[in-house]
C-alpha cells in the first residue's frame, strides 16, 4: 500500500518510532533499538543508536518547506565549510548521495557530535566565535546561493505581521495597538536598511544562537543550518550578543576581534542589528502562529496562546523602536 501524504497542520503523524528506525535500516544501518527525540520543532531530529558503532542523528524534513533543491544546496554549503576545515557537521553521503526518502519522508543522516551552549559571558569564547564566523564568511561569500531564499523586510516582517492581523491571532483589544506597533517598528527596521546602504549580502548559517552551537574542549562546531540563507553578516553576529548597550558593543567587540582575522566586516552593518532582531521577532510570532495546528507546538509553546504574550510581545517591539532610533552601537 503507498502510504498516504500528510496533511500540512500534521506533517509527522505517521512518524513513529518504528518508521524512523525502519528510515534509518532502508539506508544500510543496523539500528539497536535506541531512539531519542531531539529538541527541534520544524523538522523532526532523532539520535538513532547502530549496533555495534557510535549512534546517528536521523533529520526529517518539514513537507512543504523546502524544495530538494533548497534543501541540497544546505548540505552542499554545509560540505564546503567542512572542506575548508571550519567545524561545520554535515550529513554523511550515503550511496552518492545526502538526501534520502523513506514512504514520503525526506531525511539525512550526520554523525553524532557532543558539546554543550558556549559560555558567551566569556571574552575570549567571544572571540574565538569570531574567527569561525569569520572563516564561515570568507567561504559564504565566494558563491551565491541558487534556491535558498534572501533575509529581506517582506519575509520576515510584512508577511507574517499580515498573517497574524488577516488570521485573528491577536487578542481584539490588542490588535490596533499592535498594527500600530509593528507598522512603527517595520518604518524603523526600513530606516535601519536605508542608513546601512547597500551592504554585501552573502551566504551564511542564518540561526546562529547558541543553542545552534556545540563547545567542546576543542572549541566550538556549528550546528542545524536549516536556516541557513543569504543575508547580511550581521545576522550571524547579532545572536551572540546580549544585555544594555554598553555590554553589547563590547561582546561585538570580542568578535570581531577574531571575525576581522578573516574576513572584513562593513561598519555600516551597525545599523542593522536592532533592525535584524526586530524582525526576528515579527517573524518568530508569525512562525508560531503558521505552526499550531502541529501538535508538538501548542506542548512545546504553552504561553504563546495567550493574552499575556501579546502583551509582551507588544512591549518587546517598543523597546525595539526606541532601540532602532537610538542609533548603532559604538564598538570600542
């Protein structure tokens, strides 16, 4: 019997354990029975334990989301960066090849590779991401990307802001303060684009939060470029940094110290880092929202069909206008 399309509010309903472990043997592999689920909302990640050889984790892509040609250009740049020794995981070529099917499943396979979250209170693990993202960079930026989309206001800003107004998810009482806002918020993220200029845009990881990065006694690898687009350099520098103003322009300060041994980094980005969080943050509600028909959504995101996160959400985008109109930080 051909097994049937999932709907797209449901895409994994038929993702059972014994399926991926059946995915995994399809490709050659003796699993051991072992299966743990992974900490990934769009796709679905599993570490699958091999008899007798160290486990691997099992990626199955989110239906409708990507082409394969999208989805093979990641694994192409993800081979590139391993190829210039820059601690990127990729998945393994299997038959000739990284992408595989099971039933009407997409999958890969990547070796299993530890760590933990960086210490990103530390200056010099600062700098030391500095150089990696440097390294990325100077091999991002020698092609472009065919398939993969652009970082650009429309897609991260307009569109999901529109969908969450069209498809009633903001609360009633909120919703002309939050058109208000984020119509306010999106004419400062413009204003940002229109000072920075026209910055290089190249290809980069596109999620590069710590989470997305794995310390070793080595040092740091990068993992999970499913995100990965063309965009500014800013968009991989801007998640490292946390805290006021002060403290953010000298944790920049650490990275580039290392990013600048390798590649340059144009001062004009400066005006896009609170332009770049603002819209991460118009994009994120809207990706909630597109996703809560998944069941592993409203378990995982509980508080964000409320009130109160609105609220928040609200307030968070103020705080972003009053940051986009104080001006870039000043990097000692």
């Amino acid at each position: 019997m051909q097994d049937a399309t999932p709907s797209a509010d449901t895409p994994y309903a038929d993702l059972t354990p014994d399926r991926v472990l059946d995915a995994v043997e399809s490709l050659g592999w003796h699993v051991d029975g072992r299966l743990l689920a992974l900490n990934s909302y769009e796709n679905r990640v599993y570490q699958v334990g091999i008899e007798d050889d160290a486990p691997l984790i099992a990626k199955f892509y989110r239906p409708r989301r990507w082409s394969d040609a999208a989805i093979l250009e990641e694994h192409a740049f993800t081979l590139e960066l391993a190829e210039h020794e820059i601690p990127a995981v990729p998945p393994s070529e299997i038959g000739g090849a990284t992408l595989h099917r099971f039933g009407h499943h997409r999958f890969s396979l990547t070796p299993r590779r530890g760590g933990h979250a960086p210490e990103l209170d530390d200056p010099s693990v600062l700098t030391r991401l500095g150089r990696l993202l440097g390294r990325m960079h100077a091999v991002g930026a020698t092609k472009q990307f065919a398939h993969r989309p652009a970082l650009d206001i429309v897609s991260f800003g307009e569109e999901p802001s529109a969908y969450l107004l069209e498809s009633g998810w903001i609360p009633p009482e909120l919703e002309p303060t939050y058109r208000g806002v984020v119509e306010h918020a999106l004419i400062e993220v413009r204003a940002c684009f229109e000072r920075a200029g026209d910055v290089r845009r190249l290809r980069l990881h596109g999620d590069c939060h710590r989470g997305n990065i794995l310390w070793t006694d080595a040092g740091a690898h990068f993992v999970d470029l499913d995100d990965a687009r063309t965009a500014p350099a800013a968009q991989d520098l801007w998640m490292l940094l946390a805290g006021e103003r002060h403290e953010m322009a000298l944790q920049l300060g650490k990275v580039l110290e290392g990013y600048e041994d390798f590649y340059d980094f144009d001062r004009r980005e400066l005006h896009l880092i609170e332009a770049l969080r603002t819209l991460r943050q118009i994009h994120y509600a809207g990706w909630l929202a597109r996703r809560w028909q998944d069941p592993a959504f409203p378990a995982a995101f509980p508080w964000f069909d409320s009130p109160r996160f609105w609220q928040d959400h609200v307030l968070a985008l103020r705080e972003q206008i009053a940051a986009m109109q104080e001006g870039p930080l000043a990097i000692p």
